[in-house]
C-alpha cells in the first residue's frame, strides 16, 4: 500500500544523494529508520497538542494553565525514565548488532526495573498531594482545580509510560522502528478518540483528558509486553530481539554502563522541567493569556520536533551499531548524513508552519485576544524549532556512542544561561515580548552550537570505545 509519508522520505534522501549531499545507500538507512519514529511521534505529539487544544475551546484559557502548571510536576518524573530509556538504546544496538542477544536483553530488563523503581515514589507522592503543589504557581481556585485534577489522574500514566519508552528504544536499537511506531501510534489515535468522547461528548472536561491517557497508554504498554515475551504480535510480525522473564535480572556492569550513560539524559531532561518552574512564575505574572499562548507555542514546537525524534532515534541506532562492529569511520559518515538530510527537513517544516501560524493558533481558542497573542509566539516556536531539530540530530549521534554529557551541557546552557535570564529581562523591563521570543529562539540555537562543536570535534568516537561490548563485555 502506498504510504505517502515513506515516499517523501526516501524521495528526499534520493534527492540529495542525487546532488552529492549524501551517500544513497546510508540516506535510504535513514529515511527508513526515520519515517516511522516521525510517525509515531507525530501520532504522540498531536496527542499532547489536542489534549490542549480541546480542553482549551471547552473551557478555556484557565483550565490551559492548569494543566501546564502540572505537566511541570508530571514531565519531572518522566524525565529519569526518558534518560534511562535513551541510555538503554546505545546499549543495546550495540550488543544486538555484536550478536549477543542475552546481554541485550538483561539491559532491558534493568531498564525496565531501574525506570519503574524511579517512578512509583513519584505516582503516591503526586496523588496525594496535587493541590498543595500546584498552589506553588497559583492561588487562583478554578486553575488549582483544573491542574490538580490533571496531575492526580494522569500520574498513574506514568507507570506505563516508562516501560512504554524503554520497549521503543529497545526495538529501535534492535534495527526496528516500525513495530514500536505501529503501537504507539495506534495508542495515540485511541487517546485523541478517547479525549473527544470524553471531553465533549461525556463532559468530563480535564478530568476525561487524563483519564483517555490511562487507557490508551495501557494498552500500549500490555501490547509492548506481550510481543516482547512471546516474540511476536498479531499483524506485526516477529519481534527482532525477546525478554525472557527468567534470571538474571541483575548485572553490575552492565547496570554501571546503563547508569553511566543514562544519568546526563536524566540531567538534561531535568534541567528542561526545572527551568520551567520559575519560567512560568516570570510569565504568569504578565497573564494567563501569555502562559496559555507560551503553552500552545511549546505544543506546536514538539509536535514539529517529531522530525526531530525521528532523525534522533535514526542516527542512535545506525551510530551505536557502527560502532558496535568497531568501525568508527562508518559511524562518522552516518553522523554527517543524518545531519545533512534532517537540516533539510526542519527548515521546510519551520517555514510551512510559520505561514500558517494564524490558521493555527485558531485551533486553540475562540477568544480573539487569545489568538491574536498566539499567533506570534507560533511563529517563534517554529524559528526555535529549526535549532532544537538540529540539537536533536546531535544528541542522537552522541546518544550512539554513548556520549551524553554534551547533550546535557547544551541544553542546560540554553535554558539557564539564556531561555530564563533573556525571559526575566523581558517581564521585567520595557524590552518585553521581545526578549521572550529572543529567549525562545536562543535556548534551542544554543545548545545546538554546544552539542554540534563536540560531534564535529570527532572525539566522541574515541570515548566510545569503552563501552562497546567487544572491549568492555
């Protein structure tokens, strides 16, 4: 069946393998390993964007701030299972394309254990006390209300969600990313249903929007579970690497590399929500209008940055089995390539999104002012966009190796260094929207200079070489 999508991708990577940009053999690798990643998180990110988007024009731009002020709290304790996750992926491309299958799967199954260890203080602490931490942005009642009841519901989410990510990464590692995008895809449409049903037709307003999460996001993770214990899923085929629920569980060198290679993620994933705490504190001091147009403008950047996750997730996995079979030179070549061909991309995606920014920002709101006011900040997030793309095309060839502290030394520059000192300036003084949208642009532009100064630097090859399995296994 014709799947536009894959057309467009290998079209492009023909195209500039056609001119000399990139090598043709390595640019279909990419596009194929690419397409379903963008899928699946164009799928995930529409999701996020209609929870928004719906609860907005149902109840408007309160109950919008609500739930930003909890997704804070709840994307605090998704970050250690983000981090663990994108640790596991270089671990096990790199043994799954050695042959070692068993060794593979002991780092799953530690991930897995690792993540949910991590994530079930978080689960009783945020249902019990969602009030009292989203008074700590606000007073207002309605909006306490609208987040609190959020945060509540949707923190059980989390405990699917880390074994969710760590399957994905795991089959992407594996050389296979169309089963995890054929799941999490299907996921995300019964969300965006599920929400609909319950938002409008039930009226449960934010409550329904949390509630349509558990669901979709436990289906997904019972769905993970038994294709990676049986080996295989009905209408996805076999399964290229299984979990035996056997021992051992336990490996302290392997832990000690998974942790190695997970705890700068863990930091940069942290200093993203971090941030935010007193990022949002600066702008509801202006209104809840800039914080709900500050939210949808960081929506519609992330779902943009599905191609962003998609050349990641690519460049990861062709990277880490480079240099799984210790050819150094190869993995260098999928690194430039990767770059080249997602550049491409992102600048064709900030453009397109940035004449439609009014046809946008229309989706959010019915209120005229609160449009007006979205518009701009939609036009920023997709300038912004183009650098935290390029950010993420670096991540994932350092990701491959396992070299993460760049990752996290770009991105904490861009938001402590200037995201929130460019913000502060900009509520605080007469230079206003301004330095916000310069603050938005230079946090991503940033820390892509960071991380692209260490891949071209060609050092990360050579730091790979104690944690490839040849060496260190």
């Amino acid at each position: 069946m014709f799947n536009p999508i894959v057309w467009w991708f290998r079209w492009l990577a023909r195209r500039l393998a056609g001119v000399g940009a990139i090598d043709d053999q390595r640019g279909r690798r990419i596009a194929d390993l690419t397409w379903p990643r963008f899928l699946t998180m164009i799928a995930r990110f529409s999701l996020r964007v209609s929870d928004i988007a719906m609860v907005g024009l149902a109840l408007g731009s309160t109950a919008i701030v609500g739930i930003s002020f909890a997704v804070v709290y709840w994307q605090f304790a998704f970050a250690f299972a983000i981090g663990i996750a994108g640790g596991t992926i270089g671990l096990v491309a790199q043994r799954y394309s050695a042959g070692q299958s068993a060794a593979a799967s002991l780092v799953v199954k530690q991930s897995v254990l690792l993540g949910l260890a991590l994530g079930l203080p978080f689960v009783v602490a945020y249902w019990l006390g969602a009030e009292e931490l989203i008074r700590v942005f606000t007073e207002d009642s309605r909006t306490v209300r609208y987040g609190a009841t959020y945060l509540r519901v949707s923190t059980v989410v989390l405990l699917f969600v880390t074994f969710n990510v760590v399957a994905s990464r795991t089959l992407a590692g594996a050389n296979n990313t169309w089963i995890p995008m054929s799941i999490r895809a299907t996921g995300a449409a019964v969300n965006i249903g599920l929400n609909a049903i319950f938002i409008f037709g039930l009226g449960l307003g934010v409550f329904g929007a949390a509630l349509a999460s558990v669901i979709a996001e436990g289906l997904v993770a019972a769905s993970f579970a038994y294709g990676l214990v049986r080996g295989e899923f009905p209408g996805l085929g076999p399964f290229p690497l299984t979990i035996s629920l056997t021992g051992p569980y336990l490996d302290g060198r392997i832990l000690r590399q998974l942790v190695g290679t997970s705890v700068p993620l863990i930091g940069h994933r942290l200093g993203n929500v971090f941030v935010r705490f007193p990022l949002l504190t600066l702008l509801a001091m202006v209104g809840p209008t800039v914080v709900a147009s500050f939210e949808v403008a960081r929506r519609v950047r992330n779902l943009l940055n599905a191609f962003g996750a998609g050349f990641s997730l690519s460049a990861s996995s062709l990277v880490g089995q480079a240099l799984g079979q210790s050819d150094e030179q190869l993995a260098v070549d999928f690194g430039r390539d990767t770059v080249v061909f997602s550049v491409i991309v992102y600048v064709l995606a900030g453009i397109l999104v940035f004449a439609l920014a009014p046809v946008i920002a229309g989706l959010f709101s019915r209120d005229p002012e609160t449009v007006a006011r979205t518009i701009p900040f939609v036009r920023v997030a997709s300038v912004s966009f183009v650098g935290l793309g390029i950010f993420r095309t670096y991540e994932g060839i350092l990701k491959g190796s396992g070299e993460n502290r760049w990752t996290m030394y770009g991105r904490l520059l861009g938001l402590y260094l200037l995201l929130l000192p460019l913000t502060y300036l900009g509520v605080t003084t007469s230079l206003g929207h301004a330095a916000v949208f310069g603050a938005l642009i230079a946090e991503t532009w940033g820390a892509a200079i960071v991380t692209g100064y260490r891949v071209h630097s060609g050092k990360w090859t050579v730091a790979s070489r104690s944690r490839r399995p040849s060496l260190a296994d």
